[in-house]
C-alpha cells in the first residue's frame, strides 16, 4: 500500500489559480487513498466542498478502484463528460495515480487540461490493520529477506545497514529512533529461533543503484 498525506489546501488552490483553472474534476482512489483516509467518498466530499467555498466549480468527481490503473482511468474520460470537459483535475492520489491521469488526459485529446496532485507520497507500507501503516520495503530492486528472516535491514534500520548491527545499538534498542528495536537484533533474535544463525556469518555486497535507475518498467505481454 502507498501511505499519502493530505497538501496544505492552499498549495491546491494557489495551483488552481496560476493555472487559471474555474472548474475543477475531482479523482479519488478506493484502494491505498482510501484507506489511508486522503482520497476516498468522504475526502472527495470534504475537497468539493472546500474548492467549492473558494470561488471553483467542482463539475464532478470519480472514485475509481485503482487510480494507478490505466484503463480504468481511460474509461472515466469516456463515459463521464466533466472528467474531459474540466480545466483541471485535483488527483486524490499517490503520484503513480496523478501521472496516470495527466497522461489519459493528454491522450484524449484535452492537451490543455491540467491536474493537480491533492496528496505528498510517502512510502510503500505494509498494514498491520486498518489505521496502522508499517514500511517494511524500500523497493530496492535487490531483496535480501531470505538471508534476513523476513526483516529488511535496508529499511527498517536508519542506516540501511546490510551487515550490522552498528556501534550505537543500546540494549536492543536504535540509537536513531530510540523508541524502536534494532533491525539486527531483531533479525539475530528471528534467525536463532529458526536455527539459522549461520546466515549472519555471511558478508552481503553493497547494493547495486543501478537496479533502481528512473523510470523502471516491467512488460509482461
């Protein structure tokens, strides 16, 4: 899941107005947004009524299931006519969902349309349950969870220590974030309850960054 913050509506609004945007078309996300309580029915609902106040003409909104999704995106502005219509879209969404809508946007045929991202990205996170958002995966490219039980020290430890602990851990405790456990003493514990302490005898190579080079694709077809 992608964890999403809310924008100081002000940064919306003064982008609204530099680009002289008077009606507005509002997406949503009903899968990682709407968790996350930024994008989903109530927060659309919340943003119409906000831009509303200040002077826009909010013409609709959408709440696709995935907002990252292509198609799904490419249907709206087939079926809904204020979606093509509007001077701007405001995105309730991560940025993978902003850029997929200015890109169908620009696809339809409405060049001048201009969107809006309501939402920072943050991380990619795991969910403990509804509310509580974990990052356990930094998206490196090169998973080392199999030598590490399952914890990743590249994003669990502040210093993505791949071969740690480091000098400052303090009764199993981070000397960064001193309130959390130490990703090595955790993976230490992990390991010699499954037998395999053996793992951190070995040496694992610095990562390769080139892995993570922009923008990456994956072509199944």
């Amino acid at each position: 899941m992608i964890i999403t913050k809310k924008k100081d509506i002000t940064e919306i609004t003064e982008n609204l107005k530099e680009a002289d945007a008077k009606s507005v078309f509002l997406f949503g996300c009903d899968s990682c947004a709407e968790q996350c309580k930024t994008g989903g029915k109530t927060e659309l609902a919340e943003m119409t009524e906000t831009l509303t106040k200040a002077g826009f003409t909010v013409t609709g909104s959408a709440l696709p299931s995935e907002t990252c999704y292509n198609q799904l995106i490419k249907k709206e502005y087939r079926t809904n006519e204020d979606a093509s219509l509007a001077d701007a879209t405001v995105v309730l969404a991560c940025g993978a969902g902003v850029k997929n809508i200015a890109d169908v946007a620009a696809s339809t045929g409405n060049g001048t349309q201009v969107t809006i991202p309501a939402l920072d990205s943050h991380f990619l996170s795991s969910v403990d349950r509804v509310g509580r958002f974990f990052e356990g995966c930094s998206l490196c490219g090169e998973c080392v969870l199999d030598k590490t039980a399952g914890i990743c020290p590249h994003t669990d430890c502040p210093k993505s220590m791949l071969n740690g602990p480091c000098g400052g851990v303090d009764h199993g405790k981070c000397e960064v974030i001193r309130e959390n456990d130490c990703a090595w003493v955790r993976i230490y514990g992990r390991l010699k309850t499954q037998g395999r302490l053996d793992l951190m005898k070995k040496i694992t190579p610095p990562k390769d960054h080139s892995r993570t080079t922009h923008p990456r694709k994956l072509l199944l077809r």
